[in-house]
C-alpha cells in the first residue's frame, strides 16, 4: 500500500475530532462528509491539493446540495464530476434527515454557491489543474448542522460550549493544511471565513483577504458574483 498523502492524513484527523463532539438542539442531525464521502475527498485532495498552489480560499462549511453530496468543497455535482472528473462512491450519515437525504453524485440539485465558484475557475483557468497551480480550496469546518425543520445552521451560530472545541479541531486542521500545501496568502470567502483565518493563523507570515460569498442569500452576488470576485482578486493582486 502507498504512502498516505499528509492532506489526506490531516482530512482522516479532522474528521476523527469532529466525530467526537457533541451538538445539542435546535441541531437534530449533524453530518460529516470527511467519512461518508471520503472517497471523493481523498480523490480531491490527491489530484489538486500539490499543485504548488500558494493562496488558499477558504469556505465556512458545507452546503446541503454541495459538499455534502460530493465530498468536495463547495462541491456542485456537475462542476465536481465533469470539470474536476471526480465521480467516486458516496455513504450515508449514521443519523440522516428525512428532508435532506444524501444522493451523491446522483443529486438532482445544483448548489448555487458552488456553481458560482466552479463556473467562475473554469472560465478563468480552463482547466482545473490551471485553477489549483494557483489556488487551493478548503473549508474551514467540514460539518453539516441541521434543525429538525431541515434548515441549516452555520457553525457561528452554535452556542459557544459546542462552538469552542468544534473551532479548536478546525484551527488546528487549517494550520496543517497551510504548512502541508505551502500557502503564503488566506482569502476568505465570506467575512466569517476570513475572520477564522485572521484568528487562527494571525501569528504566521501569511497575507489575509477576502472576497464577496456566492450565496443565494447575499444581493451582491445575485447581481454577478463573478465580476464581482474577479475585481475583488485582482485588486488583491492575484489575477495576472
């Protein structure tokens, strides 16, 4: 059997930290896609994750439609099996919701963010070997929280006895990916992302950012989140 690549290694670490906290309601279900789609993930980090990428974007966390689904970060199902080729088999979580049920690559729907995300590298780049030699993308914590309705619940808003060790494993797994890939800049999609970045890793001689957050939910990117994002990077110097 091969070596084990040290980004996969440090995914199998965050995942088995993150297995053992406990979150209380209003969350009913929690999933960790780093397990049940860790095929896809691993097939994520080992294609693109040593291609000398040097900025790292840096997500909050999964989506119902996207990384939930595929493994991948902000992974939109059509982006991650037909521009990245990753198509790999995808598990259920121990506790799955009855409204938010996981379908792999076989889910009908189309995570908005991520296909704002994917859309805008692929006409960018072309190629996705192009996009990572440039950026690497992660999120800063890996779980998925659902109320009993189905509604998603973002890791900020979990009471600070759940939040505290939740953030500690996500710290400690964000520092390694940093040191592993070689990163020298931390852009954060979103304001939250960013702020995590600036707390977590505010000590390294690392360069921090921000660009606008794709979601659905925020005006801003309704009216074109891609040229909002490519002025956002290239003010920041990161576009050539």
């Amino acid at each position: 059997m091969g070596r084990r690549s040290p980004l996969v290694s440090l995914a199998r670490a965050l995942a088995a930290d993150v297995d053992r906290l406990e979150f209380g309601l209003p969350v009913t279900h929690v999933y960790n896609p780093l397990g049940y789609a860790q095929a896809s993930h691993d097939a994520y980090l080992k294609r693109f994750g040593s291609l000398g990428a040097e900025v790292l974007l840096l997500g909050m966390n999964p989506g119902p439609y996207g990384m939930s689904q595929t493994g991948v970060p902000f992974g939109e199902v059509a982006a991650v099996r037909d521009w990245m080729g990753i198509v790999e088999p995808v598990g259920h979580p121990d506790d799955e919701h009855p409204k938010r049920p996981i379908l792999g690559f076989d889910c009908p729907r189309s995570e908005v963010s991520g296909r704002r995300v994917w859309d805008w590298a692929s006409q960018r780049f072309g190629t996705p070997e192009a996009f990572f030699s440039r950026f690497f993308v992660w999120n800063f914590c890996p779980l998925v929280f659902l109320e009993e309705s189905g509604k998603n619940r973002t890791p900020d808003k979990l009471p600070a006895a759940e939040r505290e060790p939740l953030f500690a494993a996500c710290d400690r797994a964000l520092r390694s990916v940093v040191e592993v890939a070689g990163i020298r800049r931390v852009i954060g999609i979103g304001a939250f992302a960013e702020a995590q970045a600036r707390r977590s890793l505010g000590d390294l001689d690392l360069t921090f950012g921000r660009v606008l957050h794709p979601s659905p939910a925020s005006p801003l990117a309704n009216r074109g989140w891609a040229e909002a994002a490519e002025r956002q990077f290239a003010e920041q110097g990161l576009l050539d």
